[in-house]
C-alpha cells in the first residue's frame, strides 16, 4: 500500500496528492509515468508524474476526474493510502539546452507539462510557457509554471483570464511575431496536440507531445497502448509517451481511446450510483 | 490390485485411464476447469500401468528430470504423499505442470508402455499428487538447509523465477522476489486462463514458497523502479537471477492492424485473467463485448488456443482460430486444440489475413483473407505454405486476437547495457551455468528461449540456482583458504 501525504484541490475536479513512494521518487525523471490501481478489483492508469521529493520519499501526482477511477482517486484524503503503484514508468523526456523552448499544456494536461518545462528550463533554455484552460476557475499551476519560466501565458477559452482564446492562437502569434522558436512541447487533450502540430509543422519546428493511450500493465507487456508514430507501431509505455508530433496518427489514437466509451459509461454510472447511496447513508 | 504381485502382463491390459472432464457443451458457459482430476482409485490403477523400467527413460524426457517412476510406484501403492514428497524433490509446482506441461512431447513420448500402447498418463498422474498435497491440506514443505548468510534476487515470479527461488531457498540462501505487476505468478496469473490453470492453485503454491521464507515484492519493475546494478552493489544482493519472460506482442503489419477490435492476445488474456474483465463491472477493466459477436484468432499456438477459448466463453457466436498451415503444423498441445474443437471453435487453416476492414469509424467489420496451400518443407522443417491465386474472400468479424509470438522487453537491456542480448534481443547465457555476460547474473526462461513453455522455464531457473550456489561456495571456499 502507498499512503498518500497530502491531497488538495488545484481547481474544480482537479486534485493534486503526494504519495509516499520512496524509490519511484529516486528514479523517476521528467516526463514519466506511474501505474495506479485503486485498490482490489480496481483497473490500472497511467498517470504522469508531476514531481518528487527523494528526500521525503514522495511523488506527486496531478488527477482530474474523468472516469470511474480517477473520480474514486478524487475522493481520496491525506491518509488513506492506494493499492499500487508503479514506476517511474515510460521513457523521461528528451532534454537539452535547444535554445528557445515553449510548453504548452492544456487542461490538467499543463500538471504533464510542468515537470518537463522545469527540466527544459534547468538545462538552460529560454522557456516560455502557455498554459490554456476552459475558464479562469480551471487554470492549474500558475505560480509553478511562473517560477520555471522566463515567459509565461495563460489563455482561457472565454476569456476570463490571460489571453482570450486557444493556445494554439497564442503560439501562432509568438511565431508571427517573428521570434525563432526551437522547441515546442505540446501536452493536452488530442484535438489541442493535433493544432499544435499543425501550427509548428509549416515552420519545422522540433515538436513533441506525450500520448495517452488507454493502457494495461505498462510495463510493456501487453501491447494494448500501441499508437502509430511514422506509419510504425510504437508502444507509449516503453517507446513513450513522448513521439514526435509532427509523425503522431492522431486520428488513429483518438479512434482507439474510444474503444470503451460504452463500458466507461457503464462503470461511471455504477459509481455515481454507489456514491449517491453512500452520501444518503 | 496388489501393487506388489501384478505381473507384467497384467499391468500391459489396464488401459489407460480416463480423467472426467466438463462437458462441452457446459464448460463453454462458465470458466471453471475443463478437466476435474483423477479420483485415487482411477490414479492407483494407472500408475499400475507402469512396468517400472530398469533404465526409465521418461526421467530423461522431463526438463527437470522428476523421478518418475520412483514417484508412480508409490502412486501404485497408495502412498499418496510420499508420491507428492517425491515429486517435489525436483518440481515444487506439480500441481501446475501436471496441467500445462507438453507431456506428449516429453516424458510420455518417451514412455515404453508408448511404443505398441497408449503411454503412462505421467502427467495426470503428477497433477493427482500435487492436487492431493493441495485438497487434504497436508502440506509438504521441503526441509531447508542452514543460512548461508547470501542473498539473491529474482527478477519475475513467473515459472523460471518460482523454481530458481525455490531451489535457492532450499539450500539456504536468503531469496527476495521482484514482480513488476500487482499479482505474483508472472504467465501462470496474467496468460493462462482460469479454466486450464485454476489461480486457486498458482496461489496456493506461492503460499507454500512463502512459508519457505523467500519474499515476495510487488510493483517493483527492475530496469525502472530499480536496476540490476542497483541491486548488486546498493542492496547488497550477492547474484541475480532475470527472469522477465516474454516481451511485446508481435503484429503481423498488415494494413488496418489499429483498428478498433483487433487486440493483441497478452492484451486480451491480461484483461481477463489478470485484471478479471469478465466480472465487469464488478471488476473495474472492461474488455470488448464478445455476446453474440464473431472474434477470431490468428496463430496456431497455445496461447492462440486459450485466447479463442476465453472468447467463447465470454459468448462469441462465432470463433475462429485463423492459421496459414495445417493442423499438423499448429505448435499447440493436441489436447488444446481438441479441446477448442469440442468446444466449437472452427478452425479456418491454410488462411491468412491479407487485411482488416473497418468502418468510417476505424471500428472493425471484417478480415480479408486468401487460402494457402503446402509447399516444400521450410527452414523449420514444416512445409511452408503458398499463397492459392484467387482464393481471397471476406470473413465478417467484430474482434481480431493476434498471436503470433512475442518480442522481448526492452527495459533490462536499456538500463544494464553489459548484460549481451541476442538479435533478437533475448538474453545471451552460457547454457551450462545460465550466467549472463555480466557476473553474478543469470538468466533464464523465455526472456532467453524467446516463448517457450512453462517446464522449460522451470528447468532455467533450477539450472541456474545450481550454478548460483555453486559459484558462492566457490567463492566462500576461496575467502576461507585466505
């Protein structure tokens, strides 16, 4: 069993735990992920690492409540602990000093982003981060994200906070303005990755986005997370989760994520129902 | 029958016996065991079909050389635990080979009864002592020798790991086993399904490797979470033995391979055995809806056999194993593929898929398939098949199992470079000692084999702990002359 430390809420749905997990937070680097599973009967996800302290011994972990599990993992407090956990998991991110670097996260998608925007800063790059949310209610890790970069820009759909509009209107603009970009990371929901290739790819700007397929074990075992990277097969959980964007078969990965939307469904219903019988009790 | 006055003849006449089996006609319906056991009296009359050779070469036909007659006569007897205690003394898992084992390739092919008769069932024979150890309760731990003050660590608690942890054990060393999922048993808990190999049984095995003291850890991929060097120089392990097994699932690279619907059999078989998918929602891991669908398979091996079984089981209308040789060609066990065959899983051979379709949205109708006709013998000596000009057609199908091997898993030879790995990326040994390139490590199993079976494995690991403890006495012998 993994304990968990601390558990807070960043925004609406959006929760931040650390959990005690000594020798993931030796290893892990930016960029990888852990394996949770709940507790018995419970499946296995992946979620991204968001940091680690190796001295205390814990990893953070940044959830939004998606589905069944991630809403049962929101449910969890301080104290509680989870069945399994396991990592770090998937290959760390490719870092090096490129020059000019921008992190773009969308969503809790900026919770992915984070940690590899710090190691990009760390290793000397002029990093500049755009974090694009619904609404100013859901903008996570603003000061975080402030303190790794040396530029630093919050859109939101509506406009009620930062730049009114996407992400992908804010980089086009840094790009109009005739800037050399020489990185762009790209962590967010599908369509949101996709536009960041598109935007980059007429300027042949080095792009990468980290995948999430619907995954099993992890480990590299049962092939369930494969993606199409370059007309080639790639599994996320040994080869990624971070491919080239501008190679990525987006289309290909949204199709398959939706393989059990059915039986999502199901689970999510049978869990609202649980909950509702639970908090009348 | 007296064990003791049957004469030759007489024990030439008992045929070989039966083991009741479910119905097929119900075991389709539910995931319990198709084969129920021998009863006592049906396994004492068989063991009386062995005329107990002077030179039993069925010992010499078994990977890890279990005394076989030794432990059939005292089946002969009645001395059921005995047999159990005699068993054990080179296989801690009876209970399982005796389920899994290829025995028609080995012990039993050998077996001199076999030559004008049906051979001695030695591995139904092995399952009856394993179980009886099992269900009368009276558990037989094997004595352990005094601590030798080392200790060793086991990448993986499947076959390979489980013997190689066990037989160290035995000899006194202290032994920690690393499992990289949250399940132990490695292909016993994740591959093989409930109805072949009850998890019961895995289960109450590793229960008894427990009660030997060896630990057990969960959630620990070495390579990751930690690395073999790691272990040898931070966490004072004095050998490791790596026993990982197999790797990624191959795919045949066909056009439409990502559908949605066309899944890996370690995908499929891990959903269902490991994570329980047939108990959705209960259980939280969903897998695709086979009631009244056609799913097919692609492969002739075990595991391709298992999974098209699985799939009937969860209700698929149709079942298909999909195979571009003939029956004789297949590399499953005869008795998986008979079994499949009762069970009404129609078998498409000499076929292979040119194609998967689907629709507008990626999801899965169909396979584009052409027959296949036998050529000349092939580098594997099976005759290789030939594409049949103008033979394709269209199998309507909604899920699309491939099996066809295994890969190896990438993670060891990423984070130990000087460990050498083949072409194919499986771990290179010195097939005497199973020691890797690197010193103190071993290897073993199908990350060395590339897929094999289970008593292989099994062999590896016991292999591989004699040559472990013979390099520590080596080197305590050593310490002690300085």
């Amino acid at each position: 069993m993994y304990r968990i430390v601390s558990a807070i809420f960043l925004a609406e749905n959006i929760k931040k735990f650390e959990i005690e997990a000594p020798r993931i937070a030796k290893k892990r680097k930016a960029g990888q992920f852990v394996m949770l599973r709940l507790a018995l009967n419970g499946e296995r996800f992946p979620l991204t690492i968001a940091d680690s302290d190796p001295e205390k011994g814990t990893i953070t972990i940044i959830a939004q409540g998606a589905g069944k599990s991630t809403r049962a993992l929101n449910r969890l407090e301080a104290g509680d602990a989870i069945a399994d956990v396991v990592g770090p998991l998937g290959s760390p991110s490719h870092i090096e000093n490129f020059g000019t670097a921008v992190s773009i996260g969308g969503g809790v998608g900026t919770a992915i982003a984070y940690p590899t925007a710090a190691a990009l800063k760390a290793a000397g790059n002029y990093v500049i981060t755009i974090n694009g949310a619904r609404t100013k209610e859901l903008v996570i890790l603003e000061n975080e994200m402030k303190a790794v970069s040396d530029e630093a820009y919050i859109t939101t759909d509506d406009g009620s906070y930062g730049f009114n509009g996407f992400v992908t209107q804010k980089l086009q603009e840094i790009i109009d303005s005739g800037r050399k970009i020489d990185f762009v990371l790209a962590i967010g929901p599908i369509p949101m990755m996709k536009a960041v290739a598109e935007v980059t790819r007429p300027f042949g700007i080095k792009t990468v986005v980290s995948l999430n397929p619907i995954m099993i074990d992890g480990t590299g075992m049962c092939g369930g997370c494969r993606v199409t990277v370059g007309n080639e097969i790639k599994f996320a959980c040994v080869d990624g989760p971070e491919f080239d964007a501008h190679q990525v078969d987006f289309k290909n990965l949204a199709d398959r994520n939706r393989i059990y939307l059915h039986e999502e469904k199901e689970s999510d219903e049978a869990f609202a129902h649980k909950c509702r019988m639970t908090s009348k009790a | 029958m007296d064990a003791t006055k049957i004469t030759t003849k007489e024990r030439l006449a008992i045929p070989r016996q039966v083991m009741p089996a479910q119905d097929p006609t119900l075991r389709i319906g539910n995931f319990e065991e198709v084969h129920l056991g021998l009863t006592p009296e049906l396994a004492q009359m068989e063991a009386l079909r062995c005329i107990q050779c002077k030179d039993p070469v069925c010992i010499q036909g078994c990977p890890v050389n279990i005394k076989i007659d030794q432990f059939i006569k005292l089946i002969a007897e009645g001395d059921f635990l005995g047999a159990a205690r005699k068993v054990k003394e080179d296989n801690v898992l009876p209970a399982i080979c005796g389920r899994v084992c290829p025995q028609e390739d080995q012990c039993e092919k050998v077996c001199v009864i076999g030559k004008k008769r049906e051979p001695v069932a030695i591995g139904n024979l092995e399952r009856f002592v394993g179980d009886y150890e099992r269900i009368t309760g009276q558990r037989i731990d094997p004595a352990i020798a005094p601590s030798t003050g080392r200790k060793i660590a086991v990448i993986g608690s499947g076959p390979a790991g489980l013997s190689c942890a066990n037989d160290l054990a035995q000899l006194g060393h202290k032994v920690v086993v690393f499992e990289a999922l949250h399940e132990l048993g490695g292909v016993l808990m994740y591959g093989i399904p409930e109805f072949r190999l009850p998890k019961e049984i895995v289960r109450d095995e590793l229960d008894g490797l427990r009660r030997m003291g060896i630990e057990f850890r969960t959630d620990v991929v070495v390579g990751r979470t930690i690395t073999v060097d790691e272990l040898l120089e931070e966490e004072g392990f004095d050998a490791a033995f790596i026993g990982v097994g197999a790797g990624l699932p191959w795919f045949m690279g066909i056009p439409g391979e990502n559908l949605v619907g066309v899944l890996a059999a370690n995908e499929f078989l891990t959903r269902v055995n490991l994570m329980k998918a047939y108990d959705f929602p209960t259980s939280d891991t969903p897998v695709f809806d086979c009631k009244g669908k056609s799913v097919a398979v692609f492969g002739g091996g075990n595991t391709a056999m298992d999974a098209i079984r699985t799939a009937k089981r969860l209700g698929a209308e149709h079942a298909y194993i999909v195979y571009r040789r003939s029956e004789a060609e297949m590399p499953a066990r005869e008795e998986e593929i008979h079994h499949a065959q009762k069970e009404g899983i129609e078998f498409m051979l000499l076929t292979i898929p040119l194609e998967f379709i689907g629709d507008e949205k990626a999801i899965l109708t169909g396979v584009k398939c052409q027959k296949m006709e036998l050529g000349e013998p092939d580098e594997s000596g099976r005759r290789k098949p030939v594409p049949v000009e103008g033979s394709e057609f269209l199998l309507p199908i909604d899920m699309a199992i491939i099996s066809i091997g295994n890969g190896s898993n990438p993670l060891i030879k990423q984070t130990t470079p000087d460990i050498e790995v083949s072409r194919k990326d499986t771990i290179v040994v010195d097939i005497n000692t199973m020691e890797t390139s690197k010193e103190n490590v071993y290897a073993g199993g199908d990350i060395v084999t590339g897929g094999a079976t289970v008593i292989l494995a099994m062999g590896a690991g016991r292999k591989a702990a004699a040559a472990i403890n013979a390099k520590l006495a080596g080197v305590a012998q050593k310490l002690g002359e300085r």
